[in-house]
C-alpha cells in the first residue's frame, strides 16, 4: 500500500512543480533552497543550497531528455499557473481598440462639454464677478473689517443696487413701451411725409403695408403669442441671474482658498514664482471688470441727463440700452449711438443731429479721459492684443467672450513676457 502511494505521489510531482513550506518564506531560515525534491515522498535527489539547477528524471515530460539540467525561476513558486506571456501592447488589435476608445471618449467630452454650455458660461461669468468684486473686499479688508462683513457689505451693495435698478426701470419701461407701439402708426405716418421715403413707398407701398399690418388685429395676436416667448425668455434671465448670484457669492467666499488649491498644484520649486504671476493676473483681471462697469455706468448716466434735457422719448431705456452694449468691446457703443440717435431723429431732425455729435464728442471724452486713470493701474494691452482678444472671444461665447477676451489677452501678454521672452533669452 506504501509503495502505491510513493509512486502516485512521484508522478504528481514530476507534472506540479513543488511549493515551499508555510515556515520558510525566509529564505534565510532553512539551509536548502526549495526545490522539485522538496515535498516528502520525492525520489529526485534535493539540489545544492543555493543552486539554481536541478537534474531531470527520465519521467520530466518537458525535459529533453534524462539527466539534463534546467535552470528554476524563483517566480513559478509564486506564479503556480506558470509566467504570464508577453504584454499585447505591440499587437495591432489593441492598439487599434485602445486608438477607437480614446476617439471616443474625446468624442463624449466634447458633447458633454457642448451641452453644459450655458452652466460653463454662468460659471465663467461668475467667477469673473467675483474677481472683479474682490478689490471692494480687500479694500473693506484693509479698513480692519473681516472678510466675510466685507463681503456682505459689497455683495449686499450689489444686491441692492440690482433691486434699485430694476424697481426704477421695470415702470417707466413698460409704460414707455406700451406709449411706443400706440404712437407706432404716427411714426410711419412721419415717415411718409419724408421727401425720399416718399418716392420710396410710392413705387413699392412699404408703408401703406406697414400702416395696414399695425393697424389690423394680426399684429395684436402675434404679439400675444411673442408675449408669451418674451415671457419665458424674461423667467430664463431671471433663473440665470439668480444662479449668477449665488455662484458669484460663494466664488466671492472662497476665492481665497481656491487660488491657494491652484497653486498647491504646481510644484514647490516653482510655486512662488507662479504665485506672483497669478495674483498679477487675478489683479489684471479685476481691474479691468471693476474698471469697465464703472465705465459704462458713467455712460449710462451722462445719456440720460442729455436725453432728457433733450425731451427725446424712452430716455431711461435708451440710457440703460446704452450701457449695457458700452460694456462690449470696440462695437457696442457705436451700436448703443445708433440706436439712440435713431429715436433722436423720429422726435426731430435737429435732435437726431444733436444726438450724432453728442456720441461722437462723448466717445472721443471716454476714450481718451475717462479710460485711461480707470485702466491705469489694471490693464495695458496693445490694440492689436484688444481687436485679436475680443474678436476670438465673441466668437468662441458670443457677447461674454468679447467682455472677457480682453482681459485674457492681458493675461496671455504677462506669461508671454515674464516667462516665455526669458527663457528664450537663455537658450
């Protein structure tokens, strides 16, 4: 029965390789190294301490014949299924799956990316704000205030001064809308007294069409039904401001600790230097969103008293009109004068004339003495710079991107001249 089991348990182990005991993964704490000849029972003779070779026993399937010697892996004691194969990196398949994966996720990103585009944009404005409103908050910081009253302070500031605005706009507003589209058919009846307009409708009947469309009861429905889309595009801005607010809050609350994240991630070697670049930007930054909205408040301001001095009608919404398009680079005051002088030309010609030099005499003023002491010390950025900044960024987001190009292209000119111009230098 002995010799039975001996040969049973021989030919066992001349297939399966032999596994140390639990007690000797020291090696240090047996005189022999394991081998094949390791397990009780093994008529193979135990190889050398400390030898790599054992001899093969006739019975060694895999041997080239008896008595050879093969070299043991210490590995396949720890890997009883054998060694793994070579990787698949080089093999065609994979690197064409790994090439399709890739391609798609790049794919999903940029699909992702498209239809987050509205938050992306509410968040970048966001941040914007609260860079721009940070300068109040260290100035109320630098008067022995914390900075969290400070931020109250100005946020609650902000807050009211929306809530002012809209209180002093909303009335007279709808009020002079309601006055425009009454006294819509005396327009077109002034415009048909005009020599040249009147040659004009006289080949073509523009304005008897016109007249007789505003005149019908199709103009009230369609408008019933555009008040309805004006409507939910007045819910949508007031969703979309409100979330403006609460991110520019909690942007304003935590500015601090997320420039401190940003630089945390830079190495330690280098975060100094990147230190002092980003709060130059940040500060560039800032400058110029404080710098602009008090831009075009002032112009804002400065219409009105003319328009109303002037009599024009619509003097609140034009001056708001204005102000709103001055914050747009290059386009937007000239597109805020248009639309300004066109009302001053259906109140009179004179007005619409007084109107015109008004806005030049006024553009020429902001350009050359009100901007520079308010972008003295913020942002310097060639004109060039200006036109490239502002044309990419409207076209990448629109209005947001053209108020935005410009202060990244000042960000752009900093890194270009603090960090690339030097290293070429020392190449």
């Amino acid at each position: 029965m002995s010799d039975t089991g001996s040969s049973e348990r021989a030919d066992i182990s001349s297939v399966f390789p032999s596994f140390p005991a639990e007690g000797a993964e020291n090696p240090g704490a047996s005189d022999a190294a394991p081998t094949d000849a390791g397990v009780a029972g093994d008529p193979r003779p135990a190889a050398p301490s400390g030898s790599s070779e054992v001899s093969r026993t006739a019975g060694d399937p895999a041997g080239d014949g008896a008595g050879e010697p093969r070299k043991i892996d210490p590995k396949e004691y720890e890997q009883p299924f054998g060694r793994p194969g070579r990787p698949l990196r080089s093999n065609p398949f994979m690197f064409g799956l790994t090439a399709a994966l890739g391609v798609l996720t790049a794919w999903l990103l940029v699909q992702s990316i498209a239809s987050a585009g509205s938050a992306i944009v509410l968040i970048i404005v966001s941040l914007f704000l609260a860079i721009g409103l940070n300068p109040a908050v260290e100035a109320l910081q630098r008067r022995n205030l914390s900075r969290r009253l400070a931020i109250t302070i100005v946020f609650g500031g902000v807050i009211a001064f929306f809530v002012a605005f809209g209180l002093a706009i909303v009335p007279p507003l709808t009020d002079q809308t309601t006055g425009f589209i009454q006294h819509l058919p005396e327009y077109v009846q002034q415009l048909q007294n005009h020599p040249v307009i009147r040659s004009v409708d006289q080949r073509y009947q523009v304005l008897e069409k016109l007249q007789q469309y505003v005149t019908s009861g199709s103009l009230a429905s369609q408008m019933f039904g555009g008040l309805l889309g004006v409507a939910s595009v007045v819910i949508s801005a007031l969703f979309s401001g409100l979330t403006v607010l609460v991110l520019t809050l909690y942007f304003l609350g935590s500015l601090h600790s997320i420039k401190e994240t940003g630089y945390r991630l830079v190495p330690r070697s280098r975060r100094t230097r990147v230190r002092l670049l980003g709060d130059e930007i940040l500060r560039q930054i800032g400058g110029y969103v404080a710098g602009n909205l008090i831009i075009s408040l002032i112009a804002g301001g400065v219409t009105f008293v003319f328009l109303s001095v002037l009599k024009v009608p619509y003097a609140l919404a034009l001056a708001i009109f204005v102000a709103v398009t001055d914050l747009i680079p290059m386009v937007g005051a000239v597109a805020g004068a248009v639309v300004a002088s066109g009302v001053g030309f259906l109140t009179s010609v004179q007005v619409g004339i007084a109107c015109v030099i008004f806005f030049i005499v006024y553009q020429q003023i902001e350009n050359y003495v009100i901007s520079p002491p308010v972008f003295k010390s913020s942002v310097a950025v060639p004109p060039i710079a200006t036109i490239i900044g502002a044309l990419l960024g409207g076209a990448l987001l629109g209005i947001v991107g053209a108020l935005l190009g410009i202060p990244l292209a000042a960000a752009v000119l900093l890194l270009v001249r603090e960090v690339v111009f030097p290293r070429q230098e020392r190449v």
